[in-house]
C-alpha cells in the first residue's frame, strides 16, 4: 500500500512540473487554505504563539493562514524545483541580497559553512549555489526506497554533493572543510538528543545540533545564513549574510544560542514564509510540558 501511494507521489509530482508556477502557485495557496482545517494548523498556531507572545488571537490567526499558504505553495513547487530544466529555474532567481558576504567567503579560501534554515523554498538554494560553487548537504534518507531514490536522484541532478545524516556523513563534512570545500547543514530539526543541547529559540528551549557549532569552532570556515525567499511577483530572492561569531564559541550551548539568534534574524524578516508546522519544541528538558498535547 505504501508503495502505491509513493508512486502516486510521485506521478503527482511530474504532473506539478507541468503547470505554469503561477498555476501551481494557486494551487498550492487552495492546499494551504485546506490546511487550515488540520492538525498542521494546530501545531503552527501553538509554535507562533510561543514564539510570538506578544501578538494577539487575530494575529496569531492571520500569520497561521499566510504561513500555512506559503507552506501549500513550497509543496507546489516541488515540480518546478525538482523537474524542471535547471536553466530555467535559475532564472526564476530574480534577486540576490548579500552577494558580497558569498564573495568574501569564496575569497577566503578557509571553507565555508553554509547555514539553510526552512524558510522559503530551500530547494531553489540548490540551484543558486550551483552558479558559483560545489557544495555538500547531510540528507536524512527515507524509509521508503522509491522514494528515497526518487528525491536523491532529484537533488543530485543539481550537482550536489549529498551524504547521509550519521557518523560518516559528519565524518565526510569535517573532511570537505579540511580541504577548505563547503557543507551546507539544515539547522532548525530537532536532532537526536545526544547530538544536541537545549538553546533559546525565541526564548523558548529548543533541542537544538551541536554540529554546525562544533564544526565552526574547530575549522576557519567561513559561516553564512542563507535562504531564498519567495517575492510578490512568483520569483524568488536569495539572501545571504554571516552567522553569528558566536557559533564558534567552544561552549555547546552559547555556540547552539548564537546559531538559534541567528536563525531568528533570517526567519523575521519573513515569517510567514518559515515552516511553523514543525514541531521545533517536541523535546523539552527534564519535566518541561508536553507542548503539542
């Protein structure tokens, strides 16, 4: 059963590479409106609400149904981002703040962290980086082969170098940044809790990666946030700017709250288009409350 439902997945997502992205835009806002009557709605609302704490019921709604909106039409354009010629999505790129700061990295020389919180579509990122560079990206596989091997084939079409999440994949990065490559780490999941320590993430406890931390405090790489915003117009923009210094610092967890502050700075400047349907605050210390019940 599982497999015919992968397969229809799948189908559906050829078919998506089909439209004009303005049409699966307006799909995809119908798929978010339809989200608004599940348990996705729920959790996002619970996650604004602790990091917003200021907005009332009405914002806290309205920022739900736009972030919900964005989150239907970044499930639209996995056609587009998938399936579509690679030319003619890097045309969609229509937008660059922060040029230099990719410059000055490449400059360098020392390597380079790059920092892809969910925010946007996180996909079009592949598809820039591979005008100016070769990076590569910790992917955690999924349990169902088809699939799996259906987004690997995918995202390694853009010439990404791709390694699996575990102990070789951590022991592939440290050995790129020792020859001064470049890694690109996903920073807002919530990993196992061996692997991280609880930080502020807009002043909540968040489980939150040592990685990126750890990585930075022992290698010169230089640390860049970046994602790729969708624009009023259909296009996108891609905005890049450097961590926090911070996230050098050999302490776990002031290194794990700069990264978390840093995350935050990229996520305000447009957090509607952030995936609030992620249950970040899942994990909570010792005796910390149940928040999703």
């Amino acid at each position: 059963m599982k497999s015919i439902v992968v397969y229809i997945v799948i189908g559906l997502i050829r078919l998506l590479s089909f439209l004009p992205l303005p049409i699966a835009h307006s799909l995809g806002a119908f798929v978010g409106w339809c989200l608004r009557y599940t348990g996705t709605a729920k959790i996002t609302k619970v996650n604004l609400r602790i990091c917003f704490p200021d907005y009332n019921d009405q914002q806290i709604n309205e920022l739900a149904n736009k972030s919900l909106k964005a989150l239907g039409k970044t499930y639209a354009e996995m056609g587009m981002s998938w399936m579509w010629p690679i030319p003619k999505v890097q045309k969609l790129i229509t937008k660059v703040e922060g040029q230099e700061y990719l410059q000055k990295a490449l400059d360098d020389n020392n390597g380079v962290i790059l920092i892809a919180p969910h925010l946007g579509n996180w996909e079009i990122l592949n598809h820039f980086f591979r005008m100016h560079l070769f990076m590569t990206v910790m992917y955690k596989t999924v349990k169902i082969p088809a699939f799996d091997n259906f987004i690997y084939k995918t995202r390694k079409r853009v010439d990404v170098g791709l390694v699996p999440a575990g102990r070789s994949g951590v022991e592939s990065l440290y050995k790129i940044l020792g020859d001064k490559g470049v890694v690109a780490v996903l920073p807002d999941q919530q990993p196992r809790p061996k692997s991280g320590v609880f930080a502020p993430f807009f002043g909540q406890p968040a489980l939150t990666g040592k990685l990126i931390g750890e990585m930075a405090s022992t290698t010169p790489a230089y640390i860049l946030c970046c994602y790729a915003k969708r624009l009023d117009d259909g296009t996108y923009g891609v905005v890049l700017k450097p961590g926090n210094e911070d996230i050098r610092n050999p302490d776990p967890v002031v290194a794990a709250t700069a990264l978390n502050k840093s995350i935050e700075e990229c996520i305000l400047e447009c957090p509607e288009q952030y995936q609030w349907s992620y249950k970040r605050f899942r994990t909570q210390p010792e005796g910390g409350p149940n928040i999703y019940r």
